[in-house]
C-alpha cells in the first residue's frame, strides 16, 4: 500500500500553555531588543510639532497623562469617561498615582513582554550605582520641628542617593499592584508605575526619572508571558501497514530490484522520519525520531507529533 495516511479529524487538536520567562536588560542591550528609554517633560502653552527635543519631550508627558494618569485626582476617580487608565488592580483608588514635572519611560517590545509583564516581577537598578554626591529628599521624616512639620526646612530630610538606591540588584520594585517603590526607603516611598498588558515601566519621581537618563543606564529585570500553541497530531499506523521500505538505498541502483538483504519475510522497515502534508499535498512539517523505531507487524503503532508554535514572539530567545 502508500506511504501516505490521511488524518481524522479527531487526531489533530490544539493545546496552549504559557511560558514565563525571566529577562534582564542593561542600558547597551537596549538597541538590540528594542527596549525604548524615551523622557517626557511638562510644559504649557500650545503644542507645536518641532524637531526639538523639548517640544517632543512635551508629546510623550501628555501622552503619558492621557493614558494613565488623567482621571487620577485628590478626591475621586470620575467613571463618567469615556476612557480608563488602564488601572492595574482593584486597590488603585483617588491619589494612588502621581505625575509630576517630570517622566520617564521604558517601554518593551510586545515581543518580549509577550501578553503582558508578570506582576512583582519588575525591578530597576542603576549600572553603575550612583556615588555619594548626588543627594536625594524624602518628606515627612522625624526632624527637630517634629514630624510633619509645617516648616519647610524640617519638613525634609536628605539622604545620599548611594543610601536611597543602593548598590545591589535590588533599587525599584514592583509591588504586584502597578506601582514602583524604593526598595531601600522606609517608610515606603513610591516612585513609579508599571502598565502590565502593555509592556511600560513609567518612572514619574522627579529626581529618579532624571537619574535614568541624565546619568545613569538602569537594568531591567522582568517575566514575560508568552502563549505557546502546541499543534498535537496522532499518526496511527495498523499492524498490516506502511510494512514495507521506499527509501532508495533498499532497490539496487542498477537492476531496479529489492536488494537481497531485505527481500525476506522477516525483515521489517523502520520509521525514524513522519512527514505532515497539508490538502495539496505539499509538505509543511518533518518530525524526527530520537533513534530508528522498527514497525510492529503484531500490534498497531501511534506516534505523536507535537509542534509548539508562536509566532515569532519569543525571536530574541
């Protein structure tokens, strides 16, 4: 008979699964996975589309505004929009995010953030740390005018930044919830946003959104979530099938005749390569065995071919 069997419908089906996988970026690898580190300033009067930086630093902080931090306000989240921003758990509530003079932006490809960042998974560091000499202002510390003190000068306390960001791996977290906070700062302070379906690590802390583009590259660590569609197929072949050999090496080249060493009953072929052929015949996928597998004449043979498919999310790894 053939060396060709058509598929049931009920061998072919489709299972997902999705793989979290864990990255780090430094500043220099930004280019090659297309991780943009773009800075947005506030501004007033009328946007005119220049080629100066400022006025596109401008677009990016409106943008950012717009997004994600508009309907925030001191009192309450208005529902009567008709947009969202994009809120990230059922804890963000009025005042829960801030947006300053000041933003910056790291924002990652779909192709590695995949569906969307794994929650708590995001941290920032600065590389390389930062020296004692710039300083960074905490409100509300324990002061000689006591605390919360209505005094500016004792309303304020100033810590080296070495001390607030530190020198480990450990600067920026994500706190599950959407937002960014010192790891090293007690009381916890926040400095930050992270936008998880749509791939964005937004630093809106004056002195911290500076830090990562005026002086400093920052390592990004964070999981991705990639969906991954595995293609199952199940070849069955009965005992009194695909019973005989059609590679070439078994016909001398010169009579045309089945070679002697494989012409008695007792010689069986076998499978070490399935080809899938799509309705046109035309074939689209081979699956390899790990060693030559001999074809039962005694019992039937189920062989199942899994292709995990993706399509091209994961091309940087």
């Amino acid at each position: 008979m053939g060396a060709y069997k058509k598929l049931n419908q009920q061998d072919a089906y489709i299972s997902t699964y999705t793989a979290r996988k864990s990255w780090i970026a430094s500043g220099s690898q930004y280019q090659e996975l297309g991780i943009q580190n773009i800075t947005g300033i506030s501004g007033s009067g009328a946007y005119i589309p220049i080629s100066s930086s400022v006025e596109d630093s401008r677009l990016v902080f409106q943008s950012i505004h717009h997004l994600y931090y508009s309907n925030f306000s001191s009192s309450i989240i208005p529902t009567s929009k008709s947009f969202d921003n994009y809120l990230q758990s059922s804890f963000n509530v009025s005042g829960s995010r801030y947006l300053n003079e000041q933003v910056t932006v790291f924002s990652l490809p779909k192709e590695i953030f995949g569906t969307h960042i794994e929650p708590t998974s995001v941290i920032l560091s600065v590389d390389p740390p930062p020296t004692s000499g710039s300083d960074y202002v905490l409100s509300n510390y324990v002061t000689d005018g006591g605390v919360d003190s209505n005094l500016p000068a004792d309303n304020e306390y100033t810590l080296p930044a070495v001390s607030i960001l530190g020198s480990g791996s450990t600067a920026i977290l994500d706190d599950g919830e959407g937002n960014l906070y010192l790891n090293n700062a007690s009381p916890r302070v926040y400095v930050g946003n992270v936008i998880y379906p749509h791939g964005n690590i937004i630093l809106t802390n004056n002195y911290i959104a500076s830090l990562f583009v005026e002086d400093y590259n920052a390592i990004i660590q964070w999981k991705s979530n990639l969906p991954l569609f595995t293609h199952n197929y199940h070849c069955r072949v009965k005992a009194n099938e695909l019973n005989f050999t059609l590679n070439k090496t078994a016909v001398d080249q010169t009579t045309g005749q089945i070679k002697d060493n494989i012409s008695g009953s007792a010689f069986q072929p076998y499978v070490s390569t399935i080809g899938l052929y799509n309705d046109a015949n035309e074939l689209v996928a081979v699956a390899k065995t790990a060693s030559p597998i001999p074809k039962s004449t005694d019992t039937d043979m189920s062989f199942h071919i899994k292709l995990d498919m993706n399509f091209g999310v994961n091309k940087y790894g």
